[in-house]
C-alpha cells in the first residue's frame, strides 16, 4: 500500500505537540505500507535541515511554503495589505481554496506515485493540497479552526465593527470546514466531544498522547521532590497562546502563590524564548526564565508540580498528559482539560482552577502538600499510562486504515 501524508507539521524535530502527532501519524501510517509526505507550512518558510530529514527519513516529496492566499498573486501585490484584502474580497473561504500551484504538483505526485490511500492533518492544509477526493481520503482534524474563533468571538461582549469581522470569518470558515470533510472519506478527531458535532459512522478517536521514541519503553517516572517549591509551566514560546497564558499568570495568580509560600519559584521552561520575554520574566520576584530544557525530564525532576493556565486555543494539551506520565501532577484550567475530562478528575490525577483565586488556591494547597500531590501524580500517571499510549493510537490508525481499504476493494469489486 502507498500513502500520502500531507500535513503542515514536520515530523522531526519533536519540539511540539504538532511535530510529535505527525510523527507518531508517520509511524503508525508505515506498519501499513510505504508512506511519502507533503509538508504545507502556512507562515514562513521550513528550514533547510528540517526539510533534509523530512525528505530522508519521512519519504518527503513535496514541500511548500508561505501557503496562504495573500501570499499568491494577485493579493500579494497588496504588499502588507494582502491579507485583509484577500480576505475582504475572497472572504475566509479562500484560505481553504485549492491553491493552483500546488494542487497540479500534487496531483501529478499522486498520479505518478499511484497512492492507495490519502490522509490530511488538519484540515486547511488538505484542502489547500487539491488532493481530496482524488483517492480514499482521511482527515486528521486534531482541533477545528472554528472552535479557537468561535471561543474569541464569544470573548468579545460588545457590538462593534471587530465583532461583526470575526463573525463573518467564523461563519465562513465554519462552513468551509463542512465542505471539506463532506469530501473525506473517513475522520479521525482529537477530543470525544468533538463526535457530537460530526453526524456520521466513519468517524473516531485518535487520541493526543505523550511522545514516546520509536521503540522506546514509556519513562519511568521522576521520584517526588517532597522539599520542592517549583512550579513549572512548559510549552513553545512561539506559540502566542502560551506566552498569553504565562503572562496572565504571571500578573493575576502569581502574587496571591507568592504572598503565601515565599519561597516558591515559577519556571518557564521551552523552546523560543527571546530575549526580551527572558528580561521581562526574570525581573519578576520569584520567576526564572529557563528557557529551552537540553533534558527534559531533568526539568521535571526539578519541580513541585506544573501548571497548564491556557484558555484559548484548540484542540488538546498534551503537556497535560506529558506531566502526568513523568510523574508531576499539575493544576489546569478548564479550558485547558478538554478533551480529557472523561479520564483526568479533579482531585484524582489533578486540580482543575476555576478562577484566578481558585488557581492560586490549588497551587498554594500543592506546594503545602506534597503527600496530596504525589498522590495526585500516582493516580494520574497511572490514567495516562492505561489510556494514552502508543498501542492504542496505532490500534486507531489501523481500524480506520483497514475500514477505508475494505471499503475500497469493495467498491472496486462492485465495479468489475
């Protein structure tokens, strides 16, 4: 069987919770036959190196860069206005509109190659692609861009010409997003919650779990530092979300940890932070700006327990389950436990914070208590290590491969 993987998330390096579905994606795809990979990055450009790997070790064929309208004649002539142009004119539609350029190169790909089976992550890259429909298609939604917008335009209580522009763009990629998946053949979504709003057989789970090497055995778990007063958060600093999330933190829930438990320390620890995100962060009492971890799991070793204060955004956290199975609990936000609220409980494997005060709570009770929160970290290592492994996310991919492909031989069959 031949594949075609076409994402907008290398799968090397695993730095990110995208890179490391891709890749994880990428694996479970080959126990099933020869897979190639089409690379679509929405803003900027890949680098040199990343595009090497993908294409030695990922069977990488095509890679495309700057993939939206306003980066394509004619609204790049608009120069810094392309974007609002285009999306003034075209509406938001546009950016799930095949792009002609790459669609012929694709589907020439998918001619000369003769792929079985074609499967998307995400859904705007897909369409972009020009690719479904031209064979058996399967989309890995892992979260729907009308949900982060929809969460926004929700946030925004007064009337005003801003509001009326997002509306317009949430309605209109909504419906771009039905378009798209009417077309697929099969659906794979990140959250439970998320089959309700899908009206068919043909969809499933495909859970996020915590990266595990090929091969590799699931960690051990970091013995309790019971005299620790570390909080710590990570996450990729190039990611707004989460450098909003620290930020608000930082400003409405630290004082009140900090004016209980003197000693405590906040450490940010991930990948892209600048220069001025370190100055701003380490003149704060008690914050330490780590940074990029070389190891990991030496940071983990180091705290008390992490935090997970995010509340926009899509799809699921996967620092969530990656603390848990590294054996520190963590104190989230709502928003932030969605997609596991059916196996993660509040004051089981975790603290949910309602609230600033509710937050701050939780977080000054745990630093108290590290008897509450190494049991916390127990029971929910425990969860992640029975729900959340790679067995299961491949068992997933290889019920929806088989579905897709028997359904296929059957048609064929039918035909001759």
């Amino acid at each position: 069987m031949r594949i075609l993987l076409i994402t907008p998330n290398v799968p090397w390096p695993t730095h990110t919770g995208g890179n490391q579905r891709t890749n994880l994606l990428h694996r479970a795809l080959s126990e099933h036959g020869e897979v190639d990979t089409v690379v679509m990055i929405r803003y900027g450009v890949l680098p040199k190196e990343q595009r090497e790997a993908t294409a030695e070790r990922f069977g990488g064929k095509l890679f495309f860069d700057n993939c939206l309208p306003e980066h394509r004649t004619p609204w790049r002539l608009a120069g810094r206005y392309a974007a609002r142009l285009a999306h003034a004119v075209g509406g938001w539609g546009l950016d799930y509109a095949p792009d002609p350029v790459v669609a012929a190169r694709v589907a020439r790909l998918i001619k000369e190659r003769d792929y079985d089976l074609i499967v998307g992550r995400y859904l705007w890259p897909l369409a972009r692609s020009g690719a479904v429909g031209l064979r058996p298609t399967l989309i890995d939604v892992d979260d729907f861009e009308s949900d982060v917008l929809e969460a926004e335009l929700t946030a925004r209580q007064r009337p005003s010409l801003k509001q009326w522009w997002h509306g317009r763009r949430y309605r209109q990629v909504l419906r771009r997003e039905r378009a798209v998946l009417a077309e697929c053949s099969s659906v794979w979504v990140a959250k439970q919650a998320d089959l309700a709003r899908l009206s068919r057989d043909d969809v499933s789970v495909l859970p996020n779990i915590p990266f595990v090497k090929p091969g590799a055995e699931a960690p051990e778990p970091c013995a309790p530092r019971p005299a620790s007063r570390a909080i710590m958060m990570v996450g990729t600093l190039e990611h707004t979300v989460n450098v909003r999330a620290i930020d608000a933190f930082i400003d409405r829930v630290w004082p009140k940890v900090l004016a209980e438990v003197p000693d405590a320390t906040f450490q940010i620890v991930g990948s892209g932070m600048s220069d001025d995100m370190r100055q701003r962060w380490g003149a704060l009492p008690g914050v330490v700006p780590v940074g990029y971890a070389e190891d990991l799991r030496e940071a983990y070793a180091g705290c008390a327990f992490t935090v997970v204060p995010i509340n926009e955004g899509g799809g699921t956290k996967i620092k969530v389950l990656e603390s848990l199975l590294l054996g520190r609990t963590c104190v989230v936000s709502p928003h932030s436990l969605r997609g596991y609220e059916d196996a993660l409980m509040d004051g089981e494997s975790l603290r949910v914070g309602e609230g600033d005060q509710g937050f701050a709570a939780n977080c000054i009770e745990l630093l108290r208590d590290p008897g509450l929160r190494a049991r916390l970290a127990d029971n929910g290592r425990g969860v992640v290590g029975e729900g959340f492994t790679y067995p299961r996310f491949a068992s997933t991919v290889a019920d929806a491969v088989a579905g897709l492909m028997g359904a296929g031989d059957q048609a064929n069959h039918h035909k001759g």
